[in-house]
C-alpha cells in the first residue's frame, strides 16, 4: 500500500513539474546571450539545419521605448524531420520550425529554452511519431549543450 501511495505522489508531483514549466527544457549557459546564441548556430549549421531567423526581442523593445533584458530567439529546422511530425499531425505544424529561446533571467544567468519533444508529442498525440521525437529530443539536448557548455 505504502509503494502505491509512494507512486501516487511521485507521478502527481512529476505531472505538475512538466506542467508548471510549461512544456519547456531550460539549460543555463556559461556564456553571454549573443555568445549562445552564436554557438547554437553553429552547432546547428554543423549539423545542416537551417536557421530561419534570429529574433533580438530587446532590440525591438528598445525601438519603442521599452527595456527588456538580453532575449534572442533562435529559430531554426530541419524539413526531412520537421514534416515527418506533420505526418503524424499536420497540426504540429503550428510549433514548428522549432524555437530556442535564449535570455538573461532576474538573477543575470543566461538560460536556454526549447520546447521539450515529448509535450509537443503529448500536445498532438503523436504516439506514431515517438522514435522521431526521441530523435528530436536527443538532437535539441546536443545542440543546448553545445551552446552552453563552458
């Protein structure tokens, strides 16, 4: 009975962590925001993924007159991977290309965030698709380390 509660617990406290943040992995990185987001480039052109765009979302603000700490969004893919989910969902399609999102947080680290493959599996039943998202998974958790990694 205690192992049964005990699991209870477990799987409730792990559903709410996944659910509190959101769906997404953060990485802190040793480097500056534009340091990240220059190495996260380059690991992904390393591995032949297109970068469609890098957003600096400070620099907009600062265009209206606003202050925003350092925050860049990277967003980047891969068609051959990319389209094999929309296979699975054409409506996964609404969260691709993928996104990095990379910031300076109130404390002053800078912190690397994507959306973690197995939400967007659980967002869009993608049951089908799960060796390609654990392909997903893998890749984006080496790209995240390549970029923030000292």
């Amino acid at each position: 009975m205690k192992i049964i509660l005990f699991m209870s617990i477990l799987l409730l406290t792990t559903s709410s962590l996944l659910y509190a943040a959101g769906g997404l992995i953060t990485v802190t990185s040793a480097h500056s925001v534009s340091q990240t987001a220059d190495r996260l480039e380059a690991a992904l052109h390393a591995k032949g993924m297109t970068v469609f765009n890098r957003i600096d979302h400070a620099a907009g603000a600062a265009k209206v007159g606003l202050q925003l700490r350092p925050t860049t969004l990277v967003i980047f893919g891969n068609p051959k991977i990319g389209s094999k989910l929309m296979q699975c969902d054409q409506q996964t399609a609404i969260d691709l290309p993928m996104k990095a999102l990379i910031y300076k947080d109130a404390d002053g680290r800078v912190q690397l965030s994507y959306n973690d493959p197995a939400w967007l599996g659980k967002r869009h039943q993608l049951d089908a698709c799960q060796p390609v998202l654990n392909k997903i998974s893998k890749a984006l958790s080496n790209f995240a380390h390549a970029a923030t990694k000292p």
